[in-house]
C-alpha cells in the first residue's frame, strides 16, 4: 500500500508522495500522500452506520448499503494537508514534517451531504454541520482534554450544503481503509483536514464548534477584524508546486528541459503560472494544461533552454489565481505551522 | 504597595493575600491580590480616552474627566483569580502558583457599561462586546500570534448590558496602576481575567471573539453539547475556603478555636458552609456571618471544641450554594489548569 511513499511517521501512520513522481492530472490511489491522527479504525461495512442529529427534525441512521443505494456524484478535488510544505520552514517548527507531497487530486465518487440534510429537515437555528470521524485518541497540548477525543472538524452550514460530498469511491475504487473507508468527508478548496475521513456521525449545531481540531490545532490567528482572533484553517491558499527538476537534480546544459508541476487554489482558478530562473528578477509564463476546473489542481510546464555553461541555478515557480492574487514571497508568523504558500526556489546543478 | 503580600512573581507583577488574614468582609486595597499578564501600562488620566467602536452607530471616545461626570453606581464584587489554588493540584501544573489568596472582595465604583453601549446606539446583529486593556506584550503557545497583543476577553451581549461596571474607584479610592488606572471592567460573578484592567477601548461585534485569552488561554473543555468544545471560562465556581487555621498550624487542645473563611459562587448565593474534621465522613453547619449579597463572597465562622488529645487533625469546608450544589470532592482533568473548587483538606497539629 505504500510502495513508494515517504514515511514521514509510522504510528499515526503518515505517507507523503514523492512530488517528482507526479505523473498526471489524477494522483493513482497507492501514490497518495496518507495523513491520521490516530490509529486507523478497523469498521465493518456491516456494521458501520452513519448518524445524523443535532438541530434537525428528524435524525436517522444510515447504513453502508443504503447509502450506495442514493443517487452519487463523481468530482474532481484537489486535497492538501494544511501542513504541506512544513520541512521548508525556519527555523524548524513542531509537527509532521512535510516536503512538497503531502498534496494530492483524486476523483471522488459519492452522496451530496445536502441530500442527507435535506432529509434530516434542518431546524432554522442550524448554523453549522460538526462531521465526527471513528478515529480517536489522546492528544497532548494544554488545556488537554480528559480522555481520548475523536477526530471532527465544523463547517458552516452553507458550505456543508454547497460543496460537500460523503465519498466511498476514489479513483473509481472502494476507498481504503487508509483514506477513510467507509467513507470520507470530501471539502473541495478546503485544507484536508476538514475532509474528515471514517466518517461516522454528522451533528448539526446551533452554536460555533470549538473542537479541538478548529481551536488548539488546525488554526491561525486572523486579523481581519479589529483585534486578532483564532480562526480556524479553511480555504487551500495559492500555489505552484515544481515536480521536476527535484531540488539538487543535476540537468545537461545546453539543453531543453521540461519544468513541470501543478498549481492550485481554494477559492478560485488558476490563472497563471510563472517560472522564474533569478530569484524573481524575471518571470516567464509557463504553459497551463488541461481544463480549468473548480478545486481541483492545474498542471503546468516550462521548456527551459538550460544554460550552456555549467553551475547552480534556481528555479521558483509561482501561481496566481483568478483574483489575480499571486503567492506571497514572505510568510506571515500568524499562520503558525500551516498554510504555507510563500515562494520556494529550488536549486539545480547543470552539468 | 505590595507589603504583606506574596510575590508570586515579580516581573510581570502577581502578589497573592495570604488569605489567613482575612479580617472582614471587603479586602483592603493594599491587601488585595494582583493580577498582571503583561508590564503594568503607566497612562496619564489627561490623555487616557475609552474609544466605543465596531457594531454601533454612533462610535464615540470619553475622557477620564466625561466619565467622572457621568451617573455612577457602587457595587460589591468578589473577584477570584481563575487559576486561584492551583498550587494545590498534583500533579504540579504550569501556570503562576497561586494559593489560596488570590481572591478578594472590594466595592466598586464606576458607570455601568450598559450607559456606554446604550449611547453608542447598539446595531441588531450586535452579538459579543470586547473589553480590550492597555497591557500588552509578546506570548508564548502555539499558534503563537506574531508581534504583541493586548490582554481583551468577550462577554455576551447580554452580559455586557446588565451586569458589568466600569469602575475608576476601588473601596472608595481612586483606582491604582496596579489595580486598573485608570478604568476596569468589573464584571461580577466571573472570574477575575473578565474584569479588565486598563480598559481603553470596547468593541461591539457581530461575530464570536476568538481571542488569545479566551482560546488558548483562560479555557476548559466544555462537555455539555453533543461533542467536547473549547470554551473560555467564565462563572465563578462555588468555593468555601478557610483563612484561620492555616495549613500547618498549631492549635490548643481542648479549646474553642473559631474556624473561619469566606465563601463564593458565581451564580448563585451560598446558602451553607459546613466543615468536616473527619476527611468527609460527617459534616458540620458553620455561621454565616452577615447577609447574602449577589456576586459577594459571604464570611463564614465555626466554633471548634478542638480535641483533649494531641495529635494531626484535618479539616475541610465545603459550601452549597441555592441551587443546591456543593462543591464537588475530585476534578474534572477538563478543568485544565482553572477553576479549582475541589476539597482542599487542610492539616492542623493540635497540642
């Protein structure tokens, strides 16, 4: 299952892609990057039910059958984890410590959560959806809650509604029981831990959840208000990624070379993508591929004349999105240990 | 100022009452306990003005001399430190060792915050009012906000209007800088991080405030709702303690010794004080001394025929207050490192 993966932890497990490995639009299921909090639960199909309940009319269990019986959809959604990126930082900060692979796009096959809180008849005060996995443990920062917690994570109602899918296929498979089997939680544009896997309660709520996963872990301090305030993650931030040349890759000179990678953003398309080979002084237009489409990444490429004469060199790559936001050069310290979209320079030696 | 007093730490400044030397039912000025996250601000009552902002129509500003010019209110308030007792827990939490002093009771003088807000034409969507301080400074968890804060908390707005002073006098003096010069919000029956000092400006908003002291600091897992949720503190639990003997003391055989203390409770009156000299096994009903007052702690005393025998007692209160709750005899590891109201049995030599 995990041929090829980088170990980043075992026990949670936690699996990274090689990023010079990206090979297509769709990430093959055995390639993508695997993130858990906790020991993976073992759940039975049989046995498995997914509640609904909270501010609803009507709460009502469904099992694993029934909910292949519902009318599905297929979509493409890109999913990141918050943390993607985290070995680049300095100095060195707490937490798994991703490289570029922690990032992967996979189709997702499965039932609206709309449908299911249509059904449930949603009271009028509902204000947000609390989606609880099977995963569970203890964790340890202050003030630690007594006990194991599980792994759940809130949305607004009005995302819960629009975008979001309960999937038990990816890539056209049953999902496995690393990636949440029965079924997962997909949030399109959103970091990856709202897309909450071994999905097995979905709680309606009048009030703001403050779980652990939304107030000591997963958040930033927003300071868009008039005093700063802990928020937690949510939109994937812009961003290019380069899969080749790795950084330390050795490339002929007085050569083509094909920079490629793939680009995303949360909250809209990808527009641009630019390389450039002197840390920002200039940059060239790479070559998008492919379609737009909403929340799923955009391959790119680059046919770089490399120089003729031999050295290191540096290549960053940046994206800009339809906002025409491009990707910040500095970081903010606000965003703690996540979010981390500011420009990368790579270096290569041409020989 | 701080003779008498405990250093519990010098720099910022925290002094604790040893609380044997209760003598009555308001704390001195110069006996009461300090409370300082950050350097004590020095602020000049000429250019101090309180700023009133955010969800209101008519945002204005109020000079030192505007508020004493307003119609003014005097209450009694017992404020209590969150983290008072926390000396006592095992095993040894992080956090400033407070024993069993850092509480008081004063008498407050100042204009109720419902003038302000009611002159700031208040919108409909108005949810929260922040109170913010002048203190500000760097902190220390993670996610930690890059650059300084200030110290602010959140009420509800409902909170805000009918409960909250904003006090410039303390036991009819003038407010010293230790204590708030030159204004601070008394917000009665909470613990103490509520009543903010060196207020310099309110926020009216629109959405729940997430701030550092009502997130990361000054919370407690909440399990009340359908999963935990993370919440700022708030009420002041129900707490007898004993002044007189101190833990360790030595007392005379075969005599009458007056047992006594104080007692508190956020949301309710106390309604009975006992004491226990066999670990819990029976209780005894002590004298509560003067009148039942909202949101004031009430005195308490218990003549005790102490034993012909020599040898180690212990002793215990315990209150109740009018809800009929006592104070409970284990913690809650929920809790965290606040709001300590567990039996705290003290150890006496009788000889």
């Amino acid at each position: 299952m995990s041929e090829g993966l980088i170990v980043r932890e075992q026990e949670p497990l936690n699996l990274e892609m090689p990023f010079s490995s990206l090979s297509g639009f769709i990430t093959p299921n055995e390639s993508f990057y695997v993130r858990c909090h906790f020991p993976i639960p073992e759940i039975s199909a049989e046995e498995w039910r997914l509640t609904v309940e909270g501010e609803v009319g009507a709460p009502f269990e469904l099992s694993y059958d029934e909910l292949l019986g519902m009318e599905s959809r297929t979509i493409a959604a890109t999913l990141e984890c918050a943390g993607n990126n985290r070995i680049f930082l300095e100095p060195k900060v707490k937490g798994v410590q991703w490289g570029l692979g922690a990032v992967g796009n996979a189709s997702w096959t499965g039932v609206p959560l709309s449908a299911l809180l249509d059904r449930s008849g949603l009271k009028s005060n509902a204000l947000e959806v609390i989606l609880e996995g099977a995963d569970e443990g203890e964790v340890d920062k202050t003030p630690k809650p007594a006990g194991k917690i599980s792994f759940c994570r809130s949305l607004p109602l009005k995302k819960a509604i629009e975008d979001v899918l309960l999937a038990y296929k990816m890539n056209g498979e049953k999902l496995s029981a690393t990636h949440g089997f029965p079924l997962r939680a997909i949030v399109p544009g959103w970091y990856a831990m709202a897309s909450v896997k071994w999905l097995r309660r979905i709680v309606v709520t009048d009030k703001p959840f403050n779980g652990f996963y939304q107030s000591l872990d997963y958040t930033y301090w927003d300071r868009s208000g008039p005093l700063p305030t802990l928020a937690p993650l949510a939109e994937q931030q812009t961003k290019a990624e380069i899969a080749r040349p790795e950084n330390g890759e050795t490339v002929a000179a007085n050569s083509v070379y094909r920079v490629h990678g793939a680009a995303w953003s949360g909250t809209a398309e990808i527009t641009r993508v630019e390389v450039s080979f002197d840390l920002g002084g200039s940059w060239q237009d790479a070559k998008l591929l492919g379609e737009p489409l909403k929340n799923a990444w955009r391959l790119w490429e680059y046919e770089w004349q490399t120089p003729a004469k031999a050295g290191r060199h540096t290549i960053i790559a940046r994206a800009t999105d339809s906002h025409g936001i491009p990707q910040p050069v500095d970081r903010s310290g606000d965003r703690g240990t996540y979010m981390i979209n500011h420009l990368l320079p790579l270096e290569v030696d041409v020989s």
